[in-house]
C-alpha cells in the first residue's frame, strides 16, 4: 500500500533508490544533488539497503565505478549535476555504448561559468547525443515514480540502455511536499531482479569495452540508434504498467487544456507546473492557450509533438538552455525540426528563461504566451530570445 | 493556497520551520510546499524560507512574492531589511520580539494584522539556546489557524528525538503567548 | 581453433554493446609470420636470469623444464630485444631464410 509522506525531494529520491534495491551506489556529491547521495551512504551504513557504497574521489570515477559494477552484473546507480556530469562526461557515451542499464538522476544545475549552482539544463543539453534515455520529472510524484520505472525500462532486455531522470535543482530537490512512496512489496512485485544479459565472470568468457575499425563502426552507431528509438515501446508498456499498478498516468507529452488551443506554451521540467497557473489564468480571460510538457527528451517524441500542435498557430517553447551562437533553445531546435516537414506548421519562437536559477514567475510566463499571440500574426520576430534580460 | 515568508539568520533554522510546517500540514491531508532561499548562506546571514499550503496539489514553483504571511525569527531583522515586503494587506506579520504588537505595527508601519511574542525569551526558558525556529511555530498556527497545533507534535518528535518535548513545549507557549494587533 | 568471421556484416548482427563472447582470438595470429630475424640461445652461456622473458614485448619466451629460455616463433616478431638485453649474450639474433 502506497504511503503519503512529505519529504524534501532529493531525500525522497534516495529512498526510492533504495527500494528498487540496487547493488552498487557509486557517487560523488555535487550541489544540489548532494542529499541523493549522502542519504543513500546513511541508508545504507544503517543497514537498510544491502549495497556497496563506493566513496569515490570524483564523478569520472562514480560513472567508471558503476560501469565495472554493471559489466559484473549488478545493478548499478550514480547520480551528479552540472560539472560533475561534465567530469564523467567521458565515460557517459561508453555506458551507453556497452548497453549497461545503470540508472543516473541529474539533479540540473547550470554548467559553469561564471560558478553557479542553482537550476537550469545546460548540464543535461550538454549530453544529448549519447545515446541514453533521457526522462524529465516536474515535481515530487514524478521523481518516485519514474525512479523506480527507470530501472525497469534501463534492464528490459529489448533496451539495455542506461537512463538518466533529470529533476531541477533547488526548484525541486530542496522543496518538501508530499509524495505517495510504493511499499517494498509493491517494487519488488515491479520491478523484478536484474538478470544482465552478460557478466563479467571468470566462468562466463565475455570481453566489454571492445575496439571497432571504421568498417563496423557505422553499423555499430546504426544499431545503437535503432535500439534507442525502439526502447519507446517499452517505455510506452512501463507506463501503462504503472498506470495499471498505481493510477498514475505517464505520456510522452503531457497536455494541459489544449483542447481548442491556437496557441501552445512547450515547457520541460518543472517550470511547466508554474505555467499551468499561467494558462489557467489566461483561459480565465478568454485566451485559446494551452500547455505541453515534455516528459521524454530521449528518444525524442517526434509523433506525440506533431499529433499535439496540429491545430495550432502558434508555439512558445521554453527552455532553460541556449546554444550560444546557435539556434536557441535545444527543446526549440529540436521541436522545430520535427515539425519542418509538415504540411501546416505553427509559428514557432524559442524563450530561454530561468539560467542560472533565475526566478520565473506565472507573470512571465503569461507575457511570453501574449507574445506566441502576437507572432502568431506577424511572425518571429527574431532567432531566439533570452527571456526577461536586463538592457536588452 | 496560503504563500509563508520566514525571515531568519543562517543557523537559526528557518528551514526546519517550513520543514516542520509542511509536514505538518501534509499529516492532515492538506498539500504544501517548503523551501530555503536557495543557495548557501553563512551562518548571522539574513535568510528567508517559504511555505505554500493548499488543500490540494500546488503546482506553481516559482518564488513567493506576495505572501500572505510573513515571519520574523529574529528582531534583529525587523528594520534591517523591508519584512513586509510584497505582503498583502489581507494578510499577517508574526514577530518574534519584546515590543507590543502594536509598536511593531508603528515601526514597520503595516496596515494589516501584526502578531507578535517574545520567542528569544521562550526559547531561552525552554530550550536554553535561543533558537526560536520552533516556538514562531506555535506562533503561526495561533495567528494563521492554518493546521491545528495538535499536527505539529508528530513532525517535531520525529525530527528532534530527546529534545522534542522541550521544542514542543516552547511552540505551545509561543501558541498561548501569543498577542495580535488586528488591520486597519 | 574455428575462424570466425572477420565481422558481422549487417547492423542487425551487431553483438549488443560489441561484446566478445569468444576468448583468446589473439592466439589465431602468427605474428611472427613476417620475422626478418630470429633469436638462437646458447644455453651454455644462459644463467637463467629471465631478463629475455621480461623484456620480450611479444610475451612469448618461456621457460621450459630445464629452465632455460626458448622463444615461441609463430609470434617471435624478431624484434632483437631479448638479445639485447641478454647480457652474458647468450642469444645471437640469425637472419631467417
């Protein structure tokens, strides 16, 4: 039986780590992830989670720990933010690679610099092209849940691809509100004991990590491709299990009063639960608004994007995240390009809002609605725009 | 939905108020949010930490702007820095000092509701520390009736072990000690 | 030993993660086929010190039940190391053919 329980998030991450009862925790503490870590060390110096908890001297080392752990077979957790991503930067790609199912949250903060260690993306978007499942969670509930569903679809044998469940910094890992945590019962019924495809052993002759000459190397990057966008039926299946199991509904793409919408609000994160209050307000005054939230970034969900703005005149997608010199927001860019080939498209603008933790309140959101209304008939008015700039 | 500013000294444990006022919200059904201002502070530096409360699932998580109720932990703050900012008329100040709340009114120069009781002196009393995080406690849940006094106990005894007793006597002290000066 | 094929062909048969499931394939090449020269011990000159099996990068001089030195020629590469480094110079390196 599911309990309701308020916790600080980050806390609450680490207990439903602890559930999904993984083998080895190999991590370095980085604001403002530290609580995932820390706490999982205590529950398990306490005697409540029978792990190893390898104290390693750097990120580079939590994600290489974790790699020896899962190619021997265990099941295998780490989690980071920010420069600590950066610093196992190197090692990210190979995991994906040697489809080793370790599971990572992010706790997003912006890369440095100038230092700063409050939330945006720029650490996720830094990691787009390699090759992991990428999932975004917008409150407490979420973080519970898609923990728990990421070792699931991270182990299912037709994805054997590791996963990373990003939550935002400070905005969500240091808030306290309530959550509905599922007994031990109930994820051990979910989510079963991990069987590894392949174990490093000296019984079972098996080599990881291998070299391949550039006459392989491109059916190796087709086949890791096609695994990757395959991995969404089982992701879709995930899903439906848990709705079965626990009620709750998870979709690609989650709507919030697009019914009759001309005019969408795209947001990732949660700063799209903000802009919820934002669209009410505006459907309050009359405004055909409406709100997507984007909950799967990788494989990225081409079909539920264009099914969602078929109608529509206009889309504000929000970003926490700039290519400098480049085409704005990567959500932007990527949901542009989705949609290129459509007969019909809206008009779409890119607004990169809250870097560095900057505050964004429902007031912003609801100019930038009024400014998809306003290019709706006049067009962008420019590439990108980094919302609520001083001196611009 | 009811928005909460604390306003505190780093180390005087702001954020184990609005932790403590959260989850004692939730045990009563209710939904609520508590956060620090975030980001580090050293320890004297003034900081502020918030509440929201709903009845049901809040989803905005931006800052607080407009609170319906602030909180100050230490006098000491009171004219340092603008307590009453963004809070609404409608809404309630809860000091923790020796004035009257009616001098507090004055000074500040609010026309709402000003609730004020001498926490420092209860802490001191209780605790032996003057640390009042857990006596204003007691002293929104009088001014705001937002969660009944009763909902506060268990959050505090599983947060505080030995000493809870002490820190739940200060709260119902602070809660009966408690004097307000009604708005304009 | 089987040979196996060199690699898959298609993107379909990609081994999950690339992984090797058949060991020791390195034994299958003779990589001492292409020798210019090979080592010759005189074991009357050897005291069985080991520094030819230390030095040799091939990793294929051992020991046999004598203890003397003997290179494995299908992956002697003939390089002269172990030659080098013999200092009661107890091996002479002789040009094949």
């Amino acid at each position: 039986m599911s309990e309701r329980v308020g916790m600080e998030i980050a806390l609450a991450a680490a207990e439903t780590v602890a559930l999904c009862r993984p083998d080895v925790i190999a991590a370095y503490p980085i604001t403002p992830n530290t609580h995932i870590p820390e706490h999982l060390s205590d529950i398990v110096a306490e005697g409540r989670l029978d792990a190893d908890f390898i104290c390693v001297e750097s990120e580079h080392s939590a994600l290489s720990a974790c790699c020896g752990a899962s190619g021997a077979g265990a099941r295998a957790f780490t989690a980071t933010s920010s420069q600590g991503l950066l610093y196992m930067a190197e090692v990210v790609p190979i995991v994906s690679a040697m489809r080793l199912p370790i599971v990572m949250i992010i706790g997003n903060r912006a890369l440095s610099g100038p230092i700063n260690i409050w939330n945006d993306h720029s650490d996720i978007m830094s990691q787009r092209d390699v090759g992991w499942i990428s999932m975004f969670a917008a409150n407490g509930q979420e973080v519970v849940d898609m923990t728990v569903q990421s070792f699931k679809i991270a182990e299912h044998r037709d994805v054997m691809l590791p996963v990373n469940l990003n939550l935002d910094g400070f905005q969500l890992t240091h808030v306290v509100e309530p959550m509905l945590f599922p007994s031990q019962e109930e994820v051990d019924a979910f989510l079963p004991e991990y069987e590894p495809y392949a174990a490093v052993h000296p019984d079972n002759i098996v080599s990881m990590g291998t070299l391949a000459l550039p006459e392989i190397f491109n059916e190796v990057m087709k086949a890791k491709d096609e695994v990757l966008k395959d991995s969404k039926k089982v992701i879709l299946e995930v899903w439906k299990e848990w709705e079965e199991k626990f009620g709750r509904t998870y979709k690609p793409v989650e709507s919030y009063k697009t019914e009759g919408a001309e005019i969408l609000l795209l947001a990732i994160g949660s700063m799209a639960e903000t802009a919820e209050v934002a669209i009410d307000e505006l459907r309050d005054r009359g405004m055909p608004v409406g709100l997507l939230k984007l909950r799967l970034w990788r494989p990225f969900p081409f079909e539920e994007i264009r099914n969602a703005v078929k109608d529509v005149k206009a889309i504000a997608v929000l970003d926490r995240a700039v290519s400098f010199g480049g085409p704005g927001g990567p959500v932007f860019s990527e949901v542009r390009s989705a949609l290129y080939d459509e007969k019909v498209r809206p008009t779409i603008i890119s607004e990169i809002i809250g870097l560095g933790g900057r505050d964004v309140p429902v007031g912003d959101f609801i100019k930038i609605a009024e400014k998809a209304a306003r290019v709706a008939k006049t067009g962008p008015e420019e590439e990108y725009e980094i919302f609520g700039v001083r001196g611009s | 939905m009811i928005e909460i500013r604390w306003h505190g000294r780093g180390g005087q444990g702001a954020v184990t108020s609005v932790e403590m006022l959260a989850l004692a919200a939730i045990e009563e059904g209710q939904y609520a949010q508590g956060f620090p201002s975030f980001g580090p502070e050293r320890r004297g530096a003034p900081v502020a930490a918030f509440n929201r409360v709903d009845n049901k699932h809040i989803n905005v998580r931006s800052g607080v702007y407009d609170p319906d109720v602030v909180v100050v932990l230490d006098p000491s703050l009171v004219g340092l820095i603008n307590v009453t900012e963004g809070l609404k008329q409608s809404g309630v100040l809860v000091v923790n000092t020796s004035k009257s709340p009616e001098e507090i009114k004055e000074e500040v120069q609010f026309d709402g509701a000003v609730a004020a009781v001498d926490a420092s002196r209860i802490a001191w009393d209780e605790l032996g520390v003057p640390i009042t995080n857990t006596t204003m406690l007691g002293a929104v849940i009088k001014a705001t009736g937002l969660i009944k006094l009763q909902s506060a106990k268990s959050p505090l005894e599983h947060r505080f072990g030995r000493v809870a007793q002490k820190n739940i006597k200060a709260m119902e002290r602070a809660y009966n000690e408690l004097k307000i000066a009604t708005a304009n | 030993m089987e040979k196996a094929k060199k690699w898959p062909e298609d993107w379909q048969e990609i081994i999950p993660g690339c992984m090797v499931f058949r060991p020791g394939s390195a034994r299958e090449y003779h990589t001492g086929s292409w020798r210019a020269q090979r080592p010759v011990y005189d074991n009357s000159k050897c005291i069985k010190c080991g520094m030819c099996y230390i030095f040799c990068p091939e990793g294929c001089i051992s020991q046999d039940a004598d203890g003397y030195f003997i290179a494995d020629l299908d992956y002697c590469k003939g390089c002269g190391i172990c030659a080098h480094e013999c200092w009661p110079g107890a091996i002479t390196m002789v040009e094949e053919g």
